[in-house]
C-alpha cells in the first residue's frame, strides 16, 4: 500500500439495530479477516460511487439478508488504525425487512445496550456504544423493524 491510500480514510458505514426487548445486534469478524474475533455493528465499506445510506443497505442485503427501508444517523466519526484512518457513519434503522442471518458465517447476537461495553467490540465501534448510552431513548419501542412496523 503506498502512502497516499493509507492516508485515504477508509469510508464505512454501520447499522445500530434494535430487536423488539431493545437489544442491538452485533457481529463477530470471521477468520482470515482484519481483526478476526472481535465483534462489530453490522455494515461495511462504501464502493466509490456510494452514499452511506446506499452502501449501508446494500451491506445489510449482502450480510445479513434484511432490507434496509429507513434509518436516520447517530454519528460520525473518525479513528486511526495502525494501517490506515476509517471515517465511520453510523444509523440507526428505523424499519427494515426479514430476519437478520449470518449469510457470511459470521456469528450473531442481540445484547442489551449496557452490556455492549463489556462486548469485545472493534475500537473504532466504542464510541457509538457511548453514544447509545448518552441517547437511552433510542432504543425505546424500538423493535426488529419488518414490513409494516417501526419505530417512528
């Protein structure tokens, strides 16, 4: 990798999900991936030509097999990895469509806001668990949005 492209933040965005007892889901990078074990928000690197609304609900198509229908965004925010920046945009998904599956073998699981602090989580995440806990009332009535349901 030359300098200018590990200068080059990499763009990412990321998807807070709520299940119908508040809990947000996370995932575990699976092996042979950049740091494989830990867990993260479900999401991914834009493509070039995409908008982060764009890019996020494609990833979840990819990833999980849920269709995004609407979110809004918590934050962004910037952390350096030893190779390289990520610039990280985070939702929050109002109402989406199917049931989340790990379509990429990666593991799953629904944790209460709270006990995201004690999750194994990738650096540049703990920041949107911050700010989960800062805005409680996100989570609120929030549910595993289908057809037809949300939380606004």
């Amino acid at each position: 990798m030359n300098g200018a492209a590990a200068d080059e933040p990499l763009r990412v965005a990321a998807a807070v999900l709520f299940d119908a007892a508040g809990q947000v889901l996370i995932t575990q990078r699976p092996a042979g991936k950049f740091m494989a074990g830990y867990w993260e928000f479900p999401g991914g690197k834009l493509d070039p030509s995409e908008g982060a609304e764009q890019a996020l609900g494609r990833e979840l198509r990819e990833e999980l097999g849920i269709e995004l229908r609407r979110c809004h965004r918590l934050l962004e925010l910037r952390h350096h990895y030893a190779d390289r920046p990520v610039h990280l945009e985070v939702f929050v998904v109002d109402e989406s469509h199917g049931e989340p599956s790990g379509l990429e073998g990666q593991a799953l699981k629904w944790v209460s806001v709270v006990a995201l602090g004690q999750a194994n989580l990738l650096p540049a995440d703990r920041p949107i668990v911050e700010a989960l806990i800062a805005n409680e009332e996100i989570g609120y009535g929030a549910g595993h949005r289908t057809a037809g349901h949300s939380a606004r």
